[in-house]
C-alpha cells in the first residue's frame, strides 16, 4: 500500500524512526493515528513528499537485507562501517526511546504492565554507550587506522569488558519490557517505542559482534572458553 494512504499510527509501528519524523513535523500518530499520511499532510498544508521520501530512507535502513561480510575489509573500511551504521545510529535511535519511554510511563502508569523505570534506563543506557564510543573514537579507533592496532591490547579489552556490561543492560531492558512484548491493547505510542527498542537492541548486538568477534580478533584474540 502507498505510504499515502496507509495510517499514521500503521507507519508508526511499522517503520523504525518514523515517530520522529512525525514528531518534527506535528503529525499526531497518537491520538489521531488513524488518520492517513494524505489527510494528515493536507490539513497542515505539509508538503508530503520530503517525508515519503524520509520514510523510504528509514523503511530502507531497517529492512532485513544479507549482511556483509566484514570479514575481508580493511582495518579503515571496517572502522569507518562501525561509525556509519551504529555509532551514528545510536546517537539518533536513543533520545526518541527515550521521549517515547517517558510518554508511556507518564500516560499509562498507573498500568501494573507499564515498563516503569524504562526512560531512566535508557538514560542511563544512553551516558554509558556514549561514553563508549567517544573512548573508541578518540583512542582506539585511530590507533587502528594508523596502524598501531597490535598495540591496542588494553584498550581493546577495556573496551570488551563495557561490551559485557551493555549486555547486562540489554537483559535488564527485556526485564522491563517483558522481553519487548507490548500488550495486546497497547497504544500507537507504546507500540511504536517497542518497534524501536527491538531495532536499537539488533543493532547493539550486531555492534558489539562486529567489534568483538572481527575488528578486536584481528589484534587482541580474545580466549576461548
């Protein structure tokens, strides 16, 4: 179906990232999610084709297509995939979990199944994996592109150790959101927020898999158990 004519509130569960983009242009996929993209856009006298366009992007990134195999890349062009398609991605999959997280819990809860401490999680989730990164970026990052990798023993296993503890948060996510299962009734919004938490929680796994089990491996094997 068109994006035209399917419903805000269908795009909004269905695509990763689109609450953002509606929310940039005040288009309520919440209360008047029913509404289609069409009518929505003409009565706000929006131009609708910057945001179809948008929502291709988007539909594009999340859908399943035959990962490449890093394996054979270069240390430069493995490094520079990491930042593309996860640091930057991270940067922007975070904060719109987080707005979405404290709309539920602010809306529904009073709800026993309201995922409650879900938006301080992700907070907190957000500092660290950030913190993180910028100490990839800044240190680990440039000594494998200059070169220095068989040097980098320290920070690569500093660097494991922090993947082990966004593992522990990622189980702690799904405790809180029963492993992101949303409840049958629930509304445009909660849905939309588990959409996301499901692609950022794939995405952080294939982060860390990519950077544990090929870049580290090339300079730090790591033991086997």
């Amino acid at each position: 179906m068109p994006y035209m004519e399917q419903s805000l509130g269908q795009l909004a569960r269905r695509i990763p990232g689109a609450t953002g983009l509606f929310d940039a242009h005040q288009l309520d996929f919440c209360c008047a999610g029913n509404r289609s993209l069409r009518t929505a856009t003409e009565s706000l006298g929006i131009d609708p084709q910057p945001l179809v366009d948008a929502l291709k992007n988007l539909e594009q990134r999340a859908a399943t297509e035959p990962e490449q195999d890093w394996s054979d890349a270069s240390d430069t062009q493995l490094v520079e995939h990491l930042l593309v398609r996860y640091h930057a991605v991270h940067r922007e999959q975070l904060p719109e979990l987080i707005r979405l997280a404290r709309r539920v819990e602010h809306v529904h809860g009073d709800r026993e199944d309201c995922p409650h401490g879900l938006a301080d999680h992700l907070e907190a989730m957000a500092q660290e994996l950030d913190s993180h990164m910028r100490k990839e970026e800044m240190v680990l990052f440039p000594m494998i592109t200059r070169g220095q990798g068989g040097m980098a023993s320290m920070p690569i296993s500093a660097m494991r150790s922090e993947h082990d503890d966004h593992g522990t948060e990622l189980r702690r996510l799904a405790e809180l959101t029963h492993n992101i299962t949303s409840p049958r009734d629930a509304c445009t919004t909660w849905r939309a927020l588990y959409t996301g938490l499901r692609s950022f929680r794939d995405d952080l796994i294939a982060h860390i898999h990519t950077e544990n089990n090929i870049l580290f491996e090339r300079f730090a094997p790591a033991q086997v158990l």
